[in-house]
C-alpha cells in the first residue's frame, strides 16, 4: 500500500510498499536507504488530529542518524545515545536552510571549524561572541556578505543561544521569511534547561522556537529530561535508538572526601597507565584546583602535564594555578595535556577523539556539581572513541530534611501552578498600568516583584531560581520553564537519587550498565587532608583582594565618568557572582552616597551575605527623604518625634522584641506588600534603621543613622521603588 492522499508538507510519516520497512518518510526525514532501518513503531499520539506523534525508530547497531536519514526529523528528536551524528546531518546535509542552536560558544565554534575544515571555510557561519581567532563580535555585515556568497547554495548558521534574537533581526531586515524559510534546530536543549538558572537569557530561544513552523524545528538532545511547557506536550517526537544502547563498565566509588579519592586515583592510574590520557569532570572550579595542588604539592604530576577546560569567565582564576590554559584541546579534539578537568561548560556537544581514564565527580559540598545519571551518560560520550576506564566518585548529604512533596512531578505541578498564578498577577497589573498613566509608578514594582518574590530553590542549599520571566518578543510575564525543569530536575537529585548511599548503584544496574562498587574509601577526619583546600581558600582570599582594589578604581572612574551602561555591563561579566553583588549595590547606592566610602564599606561586607544585606539596608533608610511614606510610617510607628523631644527620660523609646516585629510587619504589608520576612530578620530592619542601646534584653532608640553615615549626596526620589534598593533574605 502506498499512501498518496497526503502530501510530503501535510504528513508526519510516509509509506510506500516497495521499501522495505514500508516506511520511507518520518517527520519530514526520508530514508534514505530500503535496509537502513531496522524498524519504526508509534508509540503515541497527543492529540486529536494525529498531528503529535511518538515515534520510536530502531536503526542497526553503531549506525548513525545520518546512515539512515537525509535531514533531522522535525518535533524533539531523543537521540537516547550520544554521539548519533544528528548536529553534524543538520550541518552537513543541503536539503535545507538551517540555524543550529547551541549553548556555548565553545561548542558552536567546534562545530563550526570542524565542518568548515571539510567543506570549506565559507560553507558554515558562526554567529556568537569573540573566541579564538575571531576578535570580535560578529557584524550584520559579516552575515550579510555570508548569506551573498554563492558557494553554497544552502546555508548553515551555527549560532550561540544567546546570538539567535540579533541573527533573526538580521534575517528578517533582508525580508527573509525566516519561520518558513529556514530550519532550527536547537541542540543539547537539557544543557540549556540544566543551565537556565544562572544563564537566563537561554530560554529566550523558546520564543523564537514556537514561532516557525511547526515542521521547521527541532529539539534534540541524547539525554532529555521532562518538559514543564506544556506547548511541548503537542511536539511530534522521534526517538532513535540501536537495539541495546551501550553498557557501560563502572567503577563506582562512595566517599565523604571526594577530592582527595580523586586525588588518590588521578596518581593510580598514573602509576598503572603512564602513557594514557586522564579526563575528570568536575563542576566546581575550586575543587578542580584542590585536586590539582594536592597533585603538585605531593610531584605527583608537573603543571605542564595538567589542563583545564572550563567557561572564559573562569579563565583568569586558572592562570594564576597553570601557565598554559589555551592549549588544552586542538581542533580535530585531541587532547593537549596528559591531564585534564573540564567543567559544565564542555559536558555537553564537544568530541574529544582519545581514548582516557575517565572520573566523575558528584557532591553534595556544592549543589551544582550533582550529577544525574544522564548527565554521567553525556560526560561518559565526550570521549567519541571509548573510554580506557570509568570511575564515578561521590557522596550524599546527611541529615537530609524530608521534602513536603512526594515526587519530582509533584513538585513541578506546585511550581507551574505558582508561576502562572504569578504571571497572571503581574501581567494584568502591567495592563493596567498601560490603561493608566497614574498607576506609572507601579512599573518598577512589577520588576522587582519578579526579582524578589517569583522564586523557588529546592533546599536551603541552593540559590534562589526566578520562575516568571518575560516573554523576549511580546514582553508578556510567562512562567521560566526551564527554570522549572532545572529545579525539577534537582529536586529529584537532592530527594531521590543522593538521598541514600545505595540509589545512584541501583540506578546505573537498572540501566543495565556493568557497575563495580569499591569500598574503603570512607575518610577517616584525621586522615582528610586539608592543606590543599586551605591553600585554595587563602589564594582565592589574597585574588580576589587585588581583584577588588582594581575595581575600585575602575568603578569610581566608571561613576565619575557618566556611569555609561555598557561600560558597566563589560566590568560586571568579568567578576565572580560574590564580587558581582559588590558591583550592583555599588551601582545602585552611589547616586545617595559618597562613591569612595561607599565601596570601601561594601569591600569589607560583601563577602558575607547577612552583613552586606544589613548595611545595604540601613544605608537605603538613611537615604530617604524625611516625606517618603516608609521613613515616615516606620517614624511613627515607634513614635521616634516625640522620643527626640523627651531623649534622657526615664524609659523613654523603650521597645519590646515584639513591638519591633509586629510594627514592622504592619510597615512592610502596607508600604511594599510584602509579607513574607521572618520575625529574625524584621528584628534585623530595626537595628538597620535606628541606633539602640540594649538594656536588659530591652531596645531602647536613641537616634537614626547606626552606621553614622554621611550626610547624603541627594534623597531618593518618589520615582524610585524601594524594592530595587532594599535587600531581603533569599
């Protein structure tokens, strides 16, 4: 049978009875071989007019998509195994216009130079921010001379995440009907869920994504998670797999001290292996730099031998540990150093072609650096052509808190439900500021209400994630998905597989891999050593301490000079989230406050969190006018004219420990509508606004101004929402 009442654009599939599978279209892919394919079933359909489809497709062992396939199936192709070829079909193939998402520019600019290298240097074009050869930011200009240039005749954008909203602006500029016209297709979309929460313009993509047509885009990843979108749910899928997927062989280690393990099997396997190539993956930067003292301190390992591959960000933190931190890895991906870390940033898309000893690390020291089993599955894939040996070292938290929530899916049901209730508040409370220019002022707070309320984190042990966001293109509040997804995904790793020693084991058997548990590896404390980590600590200390006398003078010039925005911009990427707290009170108080005992105040209080929040505080009250209606309320509230007038009488500005909290509370309610500060910290508001003597266990106000503050250099406006200066516990 042969189906012809279907058009190739109309139809998810096609069939024809002289090849072999009967199949020889899916998702706009053809087959391009009668015994390419092994087998094709549907396992699903979405919805009613057949239009969204699971599809499950069983190619031959070690074959490659592109073996069996002339283009990337539209919908979200799971590859379910790393290294399938799908990113390179895309580029490769002339069937069609493409734009390849990627999100790291280390990844979109290996690709880009690897298919170059075969095609030609004008085949592909990168689209992103400078990085190796390419100096600066690519121009409209540079773009348009590429989509001119006829020799080829299709055209293969490689584009960073973050590049995609100028590359389509452009597209769009040379009346190209870029939804119709061209394919997307967005790769490692679970890095870019994974990784949302630190960098949130990732999920700008998705905007654009559900704006070309539904069989022009893809979304495809080897190792997906769950979509909290529920656009997603209506995506045709395609999931490709070989009749086993490759079993791995594991050693897997549990330990309390997993530097010092990793330590101790980075010098074993040196010892046993001297001529093979060792690769660690390790999310933290400051534990890849213990691990690497321990190695030079104990001549283990010569500096020369070890390398880093890890965010530009980070890279002048590593130079001050290692000389050459650029020759890490080549362009046909062999490895430059006997050793090498990498970080998140190259988990994810990058071929490195040796055969090496791999080591995983997952901790519960540092959120961050846990690892689904997923994730391992991504790392394990880097290396393209095998790996000598696996090892997996982690640990678990103890005394883990019982989460109020009994399963991952509950949890994420609770956070969309909360952000689209969010969403919804803040978008009609935007329309009604459109309708009327009084409400004006309201603007501001709608912002800082995302900034401080539309947030979740999983456990105390994690940052603060947003879960509203704006809509890039049509600015309408909209619930942070992948934000959702990131916090699903670690709640499951806090509350499930890290909750007991023994879940990471049985969830690596139940995916049939070949897993080892070795045991004795449980530090003793008097055994653990410290100095490495200690030599970190105080290096990173004496670092940054040079790092911010240079910004002094950086930002002073900055604020003296115009405080030009994209001056700013460029000096604030180049510091650590701690110092990038500095940067923005900084910013954001020098207007009110003498610039230069402004930051010499906030260099000793940024370190620690409570500290600088407290003085941000009192420096916000002190800075208000004496007719701003939170200075007067919380003046009146205590009473503080009429104490002035009767200062060294008998009890007088007395206030009990209750006082202070209930008359705060009614402040902050009715002035910022904020409801939700603890007792502990409205205690702390108080001493931020009034200097007090204690006398037993009694507050009495003495005066204003407990950090004896200059006297202003302007008042803050009626204009200015107090939410954008007043700091509250994340």
């Amino acid at each position: 049978m042969k189906e012809t009442t279907r058009t190739l654009e109309e139809a998810s599939y096609e069939l024809d009875s002289n090849y072999e599978s009967a199949f020889c279209m899916l998702n706009g892919a053809k087959f391009t071989s009668p015994r390419g394919i092994e087998f094709v079933g549907l396992d699903g359909v979405n919805d009613d007019e057949g239009k969204s489809c699971h599809w499950k497709v069983r190619i031959e062992q070690d074959q490659k998509i592109g073996q069996v396939m002339d283009r990337v199936p539209f919908g979200i192709l799971n590859k379910a195994i790393t290294g399938l070829g799908a990113t390179r079909l895309e580029i490769m193939n002339q069937e069609r216009n493409s734009i390849i998402v990627v999100p790291t520019k280390s990844l979109a600019y290996s690709k880009y130079k690897s298919v170059n290298s075969i095609k030609g240097e004008d085949y592909a074009f990168y689209v992103g921010s400078p990085i190796k050869e390419i100096k600066n930011k690519v121009s409209s200009a540079q773009i348009q001379r590429y989509l001119q240039n006829s020799s080829t005749a299709k055209k293969k954008f490689l584009v960073v995440a973050d590049s995609l909203p100028f590359l389509i602006k452009i597209l769009e500029d040379k009346k190209i009907d870029v939804y119709h016209d061209y394919f997307l297709m967005v790769d490692e979309i679970d890095t870019m869920q994974a990784d949302s929460a630190y960098r949130p313009r990732l999920e700008n993509v998705m905007d654009y994504y559900f704006k070309f047509d539904r069989q022009q885009r893809s979304v495809v990843s080897a190792t997906l998670i769950d979509f909290s979108n529920p656009q997603f749910k209506f995506e045709s899928k395609v999931s490709v797999c070989w009749e086993e997927n490759p079993r791995r062989n594991i050693d897997l280690v549990y330990t309390n001290y997993v530097d010092d393990v990793a330590k101790g099997f980075i010098k074993q396997k040196l010892e046993t292996s001297p001529n093979e190539k060792i690769l660690i993956a390790y999310n933290s930067l400051d534990g890849i730099l213990n691990i690497l003292n321990m190695l030079r301190n104990e001549n283990i390992v010569n500096s020369s031998d070890l390398g880093i591959l890890c965010s530009e960000r980070s890279n002048d933190k590593i130079k001050e540990y290692l000389e050459d931190t650029d020759n890490v890895i080549d362009e046909g991906g062999h490895l430059q150093k006997r050793i090498v870390f990498m970080t998140c940033a190259y988990f994810a898309g990058i071929d490195i072609l040796d055969q090496c000893h791999l080591i995983t690390i997952s901790s519960h020291l540092q959120p961050f650096t846990y690892l689904s089993t997923q994730r391992m599955t991504q790392i394990a894939g880097r290396c393209r052509n095998g790996n000598l040996s696996e090892i997996i070292i982690y640990d678990i938290p103890q005394n883990l808190l019982k989460s109020e929530f009994k399963d991952k899916f509950e949890y994420q049901s609770y956070l969309v439900r909360k952000a689209e209730a969010y969403a919804d508040f803040l978008n009609s409370t935007r329309n009604a500021i459109i309708n009327n220019k009084e409400l004006q002022e309201l603007e501001s707070f709608i912002n800082s209400f995302v900034d401080f309320s539309a947030k979740a984190k999983v456990d105390s042990s994690n940052y603060p994630i947003k879960i509203v966001r704006q809509n890039c293109i049509d600015k309408k509040f909209i619930p942070a998905y992948f934000n959702i997804d990131s916090l699903t995904e670690k709640w499951e790793l806090v509350y499930s597989l890290y909750s007991g020693m023994q879940n990471l084991y049985n969830e690596l058997k139940k995916q049939r891999h070949h897993v080892h548990k070795i045991l004795g590896y449980c530090v003793q404390r008097e055994e653990h050593n410290t100095t490495s980590i200690e030599e970190i600590k105080e290096r990173n200390a004496e670092r940054r301490a040079e790092n911010i006398a240079r910004l002094k003078q950086r930002l002073l010039e900055w604020h003296s000079g115009g405080r030009d925005e994209t001056l700013y911009n460029e000096l604030f990427r180049e510091q650590d989230k701690k110092v990038q707290d500095l940067c923005m009170e900084f910013k954001k108080l020098s207007p009110y406050i003498d610039a230069e005992r402004l930051f010499n105040d906030l260099s000793e209080k940024y370190n620690d969190g409570r500290t600088l929040r407290n003085y941000v505080n009192a420096v916000v009250f002190h800075i208000m006018p004496n007719d701003n209606a939170f200075r007067a309320d919380v003046l009146a509230k205590f009473n503080y004219h009429s104490i002035q007038s009767r200062l060294g009488q008998r009890g007088v500005g007395k206030v009990t420990a209750q006082e202070k909290i209930n008359k705060l509370r009614e402040v902050f309610r009715v002035q910022l509508r904020k409801t939700d500060i603890n007792n502990d910290t409205l205690a702390e508001y108080f001493s931020c606004f009034f200097k007090i003597r204690r006398s037993g266990g009694i507050d009495k106000i003495i005066s204003l101004n407990p950090l004896n503050l200059p006297v202003p250099t302007q008042y803050v406006g009626s204009n200015i929402n107090l939410f954008d200066l007043f700091l509250f516990p994340e």
